[in-house]
C-alpha cells in the first residue's frame, strides 16, 4: 500500500477532485494539462481510489453531488477504482465516461468525443511508464514527480496492484528533466512518488537503485533545495540511499514506512516481506546516522485473525521505532484479495483499535511537536501563515508576507492546538 488517504482536493476547471495517494495527485495534473490542451474547460475528472471501500464509497457520492451542481458538464471517472470495477461507475447516470489508469494519462484519450463509455485496458499489460513534464501544481507549495508505477507484491489485504498493474519505473533522464523544469517554475520542494517506490529500476537498463537515482538526481540539480521521498519499504533500502540519509541535507529527515502492522504473525497473514524487528532496526539505523529523523507509517487496525495480543504488539511498536506521524486505517476486506476470505474481526472491534491506534499516534505526536519547541526549522510556506518543516511537522509564522512555495527559517517557539508556532528569523 501506498501513502493513500481517503481525502479530496478538488481544483478550478478543468475541475478535479483527488481522492488518494500522491501519485494520484500528479496525475491529476497530468490530465489537467491534456484536457486543457483539448479544450475541455467544462469536463470533471474524479480520480478514484481503491484502497478501501470508504474511498470508494467517499467517490461514488461526490459524483452525484458533482452532477447536482454542474449538470451540464462532461464527468469523467479514473484512477484505481475505476481501473477496477470500471462497469460498476460506468452504470451510474451521473457518470459520461470512464478511464483506466493508463488512458488517462494519454493526450489521445482528452481530445476525442467520448464515443465509448468505457476506455479501460488490460493495466497487467502494461510494460513501461513515462515521464510526464508538468510545468507547474495548482498547489504552489510542493510538486510531486512519478519515478515509479504498479506493484509486483501481493499483500494479502491489497487490490491496489490490479489498479496499477506490474512495478515499472521511469527512466532517470525523464526525472531529472521533470524536476530541472519543476525547479526552473520556482518549486523548492518535490516530492518522489510511487506505488512501491523502493523498487524502483530493476526493469531500466542497468537496474539502478533507488539510491542511485536520488543520488544521481539531486547531482544533476545542484539548485533543488529539497527532496522529500513519499513512503518507502524498510526492507528494500539499498546502500545508495542509506549514505544520502546520513550525507544529504537535501533529503529531508521524514520518512513515511508502509509498516501496516507489529506484530509477526500478522504481517506474515498479510504476506508483508518485512518482521517486526526489521522494522525496529531500521528505524534505529536511520535515527543514529540522521538524528533529526521523524517517522510516519501505515496501519490497518484489525487484520483479520488479528487478536487483542497481536494488537498490542503495534501499539507497542509505535514507541519501539519512535514513530511520529501515524495513518490509520481499520482493515476493510476488498472483494478478490486473499484476506477478504479469512476469518474477519469484527467490524465495531476493528474501529475501536483504530480509534485507539490513533490515540497512540496523537500522544507521540505530542511529544515530538513538545520537542520541537527552540529548535530552529526552514519552513516551506503553503498557505497564508502555514507551512512545514524538514520534518514535515505544521507551522503558524503569525505573518502572510510570504507567498506559497517560500522557504522562511525560523525558530520554533511553542505548540497550540497540534500545530507549531513558528516566528520567522
């Protein structure tokens, strides 16, 4: 699984609304550039997720509600769920046309009649992925860069594969060339994204590493200040990027994880490649090379057979790896997938440890911000006063002299209400 959320960005026309991970989020401004160059001003694109069935359902209502209030205009629907279960979209009245995850990023796809209801191919097919230059987000804080597509695992809970189809990367010329132009555009901050980024570039010639590319990118653009990866496998880290953890200043010291668990016997269910003490090891050798390092992760709270014991051993985890900024979702069984099939948790139990896996997350994010307090930090402005540290931790500067995508030092001079306050120096 990726760092999927379950949130919307929706943005003016061509109107899209995100739901999902971040390389969702820099396809959707892949399709906006195409439907522009179309000439759809009145098209609406609704990229889906399938991580978990309340994303779907979250999708399935924002079409209805989109078709309220623009009756009108074309609605198109993509992403992962719609990859999926494209027949079951293409059956709603609201809906004009349905995508697949490889049509969508094709200019042909936007500058046709929607003369087929549903365009969606074969996406296991599908062999290569290229870079798509994007001069610009509607977002002007960060951009997001596409190095890698699909996924070759097959955790037992996830569908996501069958939406994104086999791990594919794209070659390291097509990356420098796309953050060399985001650069040029004025952004500070990119981020790397993926499905599974850490296995990037067996397929390229060479196979290169991960580590190999992140090295041989932030060499080719000497004036990128900073580089954030969006989530990595713990078990798949190669030497390359381990010496830019420790040397790099300009791969920022947060690291999200796709744990999804703490306990063995559970991650073995979920056919997860890591245990739990690879995870604790790998959060210690990142902290004594890189001590300013603050961790996120991914859990699911009631994997099915998952009992109150092995539950306590990701509770236990958090603290174990020093874990900060947690993302939680209770475990929802996705039609096709090997754990949909095993013995399930009840549905109210399942909530209730995520509630209490949340807690866990809120207390050790307390202490971090806490720790935080006369520190100095290079605050990336989003928004207004708001921003975010190396850490990835929000900030308040108190001032909105400063527009989105600035880079303000400051000094951190207290906490209020979970975010931190920041006065610029």
């Amino acid at each position: 699984m990726s760092d999927s959320t379950d949130d919307t960005m929706t943005q003016a026309g061509p109107e899209i609304v995100t739901f999902g991970c971040r390389l969702n989020t820099y396809e959707s401004e892949v399709m906006r550039n195409h439907a522009r160059s179309a000439g759809l001003d009145d098209v609406v694109i609704v990229n889906t997720c399938a991580v978990t069935s309340e994303a779907e359902r979250q999708a399935r209502q924002t079409i209805r509600k989109l078709r309220r209030e623009r009756p009108d205009a074309r609605i198109v629907v993509t992403g992962c769920a719609a990859q999926i279960d494209p027949q079951r979209f293409a059956a709603m009245p609201e809906v004009d046309q349905v995508l697949g995850n490889q049509e969508k990023l094709q200019p042909e796809s936007w500058g046709l009649p929607p003369t087929e209801k549903v365009l969606v191919n074969d996406i296991m097919s599908v062999k290569e992925t290229a870079g798509h230059l994007i001069g610009g987000f509607e977002d002007r804080a960060r951009a997001f860069v596409q190095v890698q597509q699909g996924c070759d695992h097959r955790c037992t809970f996830c569908i996501i594969p069958y939406g994104r189809g086999p791990s594919r990367s794209v070659p390291i010329g097509g990356i420098v060339e796309q953050v060399q132009a985001l650069v040029k555009a004025g952004y500070n901050e990119v981020v790397l994204s993926g499905v599974d980024i850490t296995s990037y570039g067996p397929d390229l010639p060479g196979a290169p590493s991960l580590g190999q590319m992140v090295r041989r990118l932030l060499a080719c653009v000497p004036e990128l200040p900073r580089l954030r990866l969006s989530s990595i496998d713990c078990i798949e880290m190669d030497e390359d990027l381990w010496r830019l953890i420790e040397n790099e200043p300009r791969l920022m010291p947060h690291l999200h994880l796709s744990l999804q668990a703490g306990d063995d016997m559970v991650l073995k269910r979920m056919k997860r490649r890591h245990g739990r003490a690879d995870a604790i090891a790998f959060c210690e050798r990142v902290r004594r090379i890189r001590p300013d390092v603050v961790f996120g992760a991914d859990f699911i709270a009631g994997f099915p057979t998952e009992t109150e014991e092995m539950f306590q051993n990701t509770l236990r985890l958090v603290e174990e790896c020093g874990l900060t900024w947690l993302h939680v979702f209770p475990y929802s069984p996705r039609p096709g997938t090997p754990a949909a099939r095993m013995p399930q948790v009840d549905g109210a139990v399942r909530k209730e440890r995520a509630a209490r896996l949340r807690a866990v997350g809120a207390e050790a994010e307390a202490r971090t911000l806490a720790g935080m307090v006369g520190r100095s930090a290079t605050v990336l402005v989003e928004k207004d006063d708001l921003g975010r540290t190396e850490q990835f931790a929000a900030v308040r500067l108190g001032t909105t002299a400063f527009p989105a995508g600035s880079l303000v030092p400051a000094t951190i001079t207290g906490v209020t209400d979970g975010v931190l306050v920041g006065s610029p120096r």
